[in-house]
C-alpha cells in the first residue's frame, strides 16, 4: 500500500461514480419523470449495500468490489440529485462543491499538522459517531409509535445546530481516514487496502 496509490485508487473510483451518476442524470433530464430513475436508485442502494458488506467480509476482493460500488454508488447519487435539483435547483451543486471544498480543507489542515490524530481523538471521534448512530436508530424505532423529535429535525436553531454537529463529526472522521493510509503505508499494509 502506497499513498500515491491510493490517491490514484480514489481518483479512478471517483470517475467511475461520476460516470455512472452522469449517465442517470442525463437520463432523468431527458425524460424528465423521476419514475424513469427509480428502478437504478434501488439497485444502486442494495447493490451498493451488498457490495459493501462482500468487501468488509473479504477485503483482498476489494480490487474488484471497489469499482463495482462506485458504479451502483453513482447511480444512487446521480438520480437522487438529479430529482432534488428539479424541486430546488442549485442544490446539486451546492452539495457537490461543499463536500470537495470539506475534503481538499481537511486533507490540507490534516498535512499541516493542525490536527493531529491521537488515541482521545480517535475515541472521541468513534463515540460520538456511535452517539449520533443510537440516536437516529432510537429516533427511528419510536417513530413507529407516533414520537418524533420535530425539533431536532426542524429549522430552528435546535435542527440546525444538531445538524452542525453531525456534519463535523462526519467531517472529522475523514481525518481519521487520512490517518488510516499514513498508518496503512508504514505498516506495510497490503496492496488492496
């Protein structure tokens, strides 16, 4: 496992989710009825899913898997989008330009130095990922019974703080990813991770 190679890796799979996501928008704005789009967000979602789940049992598939999740992932990302910009249109792009910027931000402030990953990061990292997983898992299983947390979901301050809060976290694990490489490569890890 290299850095160089996996930069390239994740370049390669980037174009391969673009390509896919390009091709169901098209097709979405050709036809212009989301129906058109429905059947690939389904297959992209369990595809994607079970692809997912192939390779965290057999990571040395991950060659193979990889390219094959970035397709079914494009497809999802790619209908999704194209729909959401028909109701409220600039916000494909908006979504897209954010997440880059997020990235390119954080790789930068991660090769700076500025944040460095150590074990109570790490931990508080993982708890709180594991905080927000229990929370909408519980907010789930009591929306069966009728109790919802409007505020939490809504606009106001509440909604959009927890909102915040949710997107650093997500945020900071792509630290702890960028930290997985660098320890991947001096470990000598394998060339499929």
């Amino acid at each position: 496992m290299t850095i160089q190679g996996t930069v390239n890796k994740t370049g390669i799979l980037l174009l391969l989710a673009f390509a896919s996501a390009a091709w169901v928008w098209q097709m979405f704005y050709t036809s212009g009825n989301p129906s058109s789009v429905g059947p690939y967000v389904m297959v992209g979602a369990i595809g994607g899913l079970i692809v997912a789940l192939v390779t965290v049992f057999k990571q040395t598939w991950a060659p193979i898997t990889a390219p094959v999740y970035a397709l079914l992932e494009g497809l999802v990302l790619g209908s999704v989008s194209a729909i959401l910009e028909v109701r409220f249109p600039g916000i494909a792009i908006q979504s897209v330009s954010l997440t880059f910027g997020t990235l390119v931000v954080l790789l930068l402030v991660y090769h700076s130095g500025l944040i460095r990953v150590t074990e109570k990061f790490r931990l508080g990292v993982v708890a709180a990922t594991g905080g927000i997983l229990l929370f909408y898992v519980l907010e789930m299983i009591l929306g069966f019974f009728g109790v919802h947390f409007t505020a939490v979901n809504g606009s106001g301050a509440i909604g959009i703080g927890f909102s915040v809060f949710v997107v650093i976290i997500a945020e900071l694990k792509l630290v702890l990813d960028f930290d997985f490489i660098e320890s991947g490569v001096r470990a000598g890890a394998p060339k499929y991770m």
